[in-house]
C-alpha cells in the first residue's frame, strides 16, 4: 500500500503527503458517486426502452408535461447546478435550456428541440461525460449555492435525487400514456 501512496503522490507533485493521502481516502466515495449516476441513469434509460417518439411527446390531462420534457430537464440539471457552482458555461446547455429549464413546458418545444432518441443518447453519454470533466474536481471549494453547496460532489448528489424526483414523474406519466 505504500507503494501505492508513493505512486499516487508524486503523481500529484504539487500537493502534501498529507494531501494525498486524503485523496486517497476520497477515492472510493468519489467511485460511489460516479457507480450511484450511472446506476440510476441506467433505471432511467430503462424505463423509456419502449417507449416511442409520439408517445414521449404526449401530454396527458392533468400533466403540466411530457416524457421529451422530463428527460430534457434531468439533462440540463445536473449541468446547470455545476455551472452556477463553478461559474462555468455552455452554449448547449443554454440553447437547452429554453426547453427544458425551470418553467419551460412542452409549449415550448419548436424546431431543432433533441428528439427522444437525441435524449437518450445524451443521457446516456452524460455521466461518462461529467466523470470525465469534473471527476477530479469533486472536492474543490467553491462560493456557496443558494442550497449552501459548495462542491461538485454535494451538487451531484442533490441532482441525483432530482433525478428520482423525474423517474417518478415519467413512470406516472407512462401510465397514461400506453
């Protein structure tokens, strides 16, 4: 295990031993977040497997919206948090965002919103995408949220949860719908 440490450190040259060896800690909560966004995004995709495009399109009565919505909105999200946290930006998630943000609806929708099969490939991509991106920035400080979050891991957490909010949602929705 040693070994290992030593390895790790000098991988990370410009930090402590100390440092190190509490990223090394972090190793194995930080792999359980990334397992928990995977896991849960495969129950999503799941749950749309059959799906069609007219279906996922359709807003029942009762329904403020639609499957396309749902699976929009659970895209931009996880984005959105990590952005107001880091004061990052993306042009694709803001042109997104005029669909599936906080207020939208379907009513929204026009030419060039991603069809369901342009969702599910994108929802499929993403938590490969964020791991990749901030997988070793899990634990750097930024000013708090609104919510007092002030790490990217704290923001995935809570969007996981969001996540369960819109499987509800969309299971419920599949009800009326088949």
């Amino acid at each position: 295990m040693f070994g290992f440490k030593r390895e790790l450190y000098q991988s990370f040259s410009n930090i402590t031993l100390e440092q190190s060896e509490r990223v090394i800690k972090m190793i194995p909560r930080h792999e359980i977040l990334f397992n928990q966004l995977e896991s849960y995004r495969g129950i999503i995709l799941e749950a749309i497997e059959s799906v069609t495009e007219e279906q996922a399109n359709r807003v029942p009565d009762g329904f403020k919206n639609n499957i396309r919505w749902n699976l929009g909105h659970i895209y931009i999200d996880q984005y959105l948090w990590i952005y107001a946290l880091t004061k990052e930006s993306s042009e694709e998630i803001k042109r997104l965002n005029t669909w599936f943000g906080y207020g939208t609806s379907p009513s929204n929708f026009e030419e060039g919103t991603p069809t369901l099969e342009e969702l599910r490939e994108l929802l499929s991509r993403q938590p490969h995408d964020i791991k990749n991106s901030y997988g070793n920035r899990l634990e750097e400080e930024f000013a708090p949220t609104e919510m007092g979050m002030y790490t990217i891991e704290q923001v995935l957490s809570r969007t996981i949860f969001h996540e369960g909010l819109h499987l509800q949602a969309i299971l419920d929705l599949k009800k009326f719908i088949s």
